[in-house]
C-alpha cells in the first residue's frame, strides 16, 4: 500500500493532507531521516512528528468507558470517539464497538476495525461471558438467582427465552451477574422482570479478559495474548 494511502487510512488526514506532510518533512523514519511519499518503509519504522505511528488495520483496543458517553458518532452528547485520539474516529476501515454498553453503564467496552473479529466476539456461537456489576434499588428476594439459572425466562415483548444466567450476591442490593448473550438493555430487564431496578450497573469482564486497573475514561491496545486470554474463557 502506498503510504499516503497508508497513513490517511489511519485517520491522520485526507490523502492531499498527508501528501502536504511529506513536503513539509513531518513524516520520517525512526532515525529521523524524511521520506517520501514513494519510499518503501515497514509501518513500525515510520514517525510522524517524532510519533510513531498508530497500530495498522487490525487495531483491537480495551476501553473503560465512564457513565455519561454513548457509543455512537453522531450522538449530540458525549461519544466513546471523545475518549480517544481524534484520528481514531477517521480510520479506514471504521474502529467501531465490539456490542454496546448503554450511556448509564460503565465498564469494558472492545473496539475493533476488524470486522471478522467482531462478528466473532459478539457471535452467540462464541459464549463469551459477560460479567456485570449491578446495584439495585431494593433487596433481593432471595430467588433471583434460580429464575436467572432456569433457562425459561422470558423478557418482556420477546418470544425467546434466555440463556441460563448466573447471579452472584455480593450485597443485599447488589450482584454480579454473568450472561453469555447480549439482548438489548438485558441486565436492566432481567432484574426488571423480578420486581427490581438497576440504580447502577458495570461490566467488569468480557471473556478472560478484565479492566485490570485500567481507569476510567482510559484505554489501551490489545496484543495477541489479550485475545487468547478473551477467547480462553467461553462458557461451556
């Protein structure tokens, strides 16, 4: 690929925008010699403004996302693309979320412009545990765990019942609670169903993988070990 190309799929202009850079020197190599747009240089060799540049399409990234941002790029509110570098949003091919958390529910949220990835993350097929953090509005009953378990229950508006479900207590108002589906809004709908209301909810893990301490509002590229370690925990 040629590296005007190269570098304007990465989001760091338009093609003219990049051409632009190469005559005013901003792209070098890593010794800090200028190259020119026809040169041939591996990807991990070339800087921009002394930068290296961003990771090549295959880009897969953990992101802690806070309460209060949509993941969407047109919301007029806050966005997850905010929490990243700008050019993140104009990658070629998109980085798009791997499912959805709601703007109210924090936690892991997946990004990836590896369409093939993402089909295989969010497929039923891959029973991917999902495990969330909920607080609750009023004490449990005691039997919620049961009618999670049951495989029979059945979310209002749908014909379909879910998957078992496992519910841990940890508090009389609060639960983790681990799904290996992902139907809309259906944390809040399964508590919602036995008389109960998620005043907070976080996803802590997503397959093997977990935030580790990664604060909020802050996010790190993934490696091929992170993605053994997402695939090496499917339920089942």
């Amino acid at each position: 690929m040629k590296l005007v190309k190269l570098i304007a799929n990465l989001g760091y202009g338009s093609r003219k925008q990049v051409a632009r850079m190469f005559r005013e020197g901003r792209i070098t190599d890593a010794d800090g010699e200028v190259l020119y747009a026809d040169d041939k240089v591996g990807h991990d060799a070339i800087r921009i403004d002394d930068e290296p540049l961003d990771p090549p399409a295959g880009l897969v990234l953990m992101l802690h996302k806070p309460v209060g941002y949509t993941c969407s790029t047109k919301d007029p509110g806050r966005i997850i693309y905010d929490l990243l570098p700008p050019r993140f949003r104009l990658r070629s091919p998109l980085l798009s979320p791997v499912g959805r958390l709601d703007r109210d529910t924090s936690g892991l949220l997946l990004m990836t412009d590896d369409g093939q990835l993402l089909h295989r993350i969010v497929s039923p097929k891959a029973r991917l545990a999902k495990v969330y953090d909920a607080t609750l509005a009023e004490d449990l009953r005691g039997d919620e765990g049961a009618v999670f378990a049951s495989g029979e229950l059945l979310l209002e508006s749908e014909t379909t019942p879910l998957a078992p479900a496992a519910l841990e207590v940890t508090g009389p108002r609060s639960a983790h609670l681990t799904l290996t589906e992902g139907r809309y809004h259906q944390v809040r709908r399964m508590f919602a169903a036995v008389g109960n209301h998620v005043e907070a909810l976080h996803r802590s893990r997503v397959g093997g993988l977990a935030l580790d301490g990664l604060p909020a509002g802050e996010w790190r590229v993934l490696g091929a070990g992170d993605l053994e370690l997402l695939f090496g925990a499917a339920a089942g």
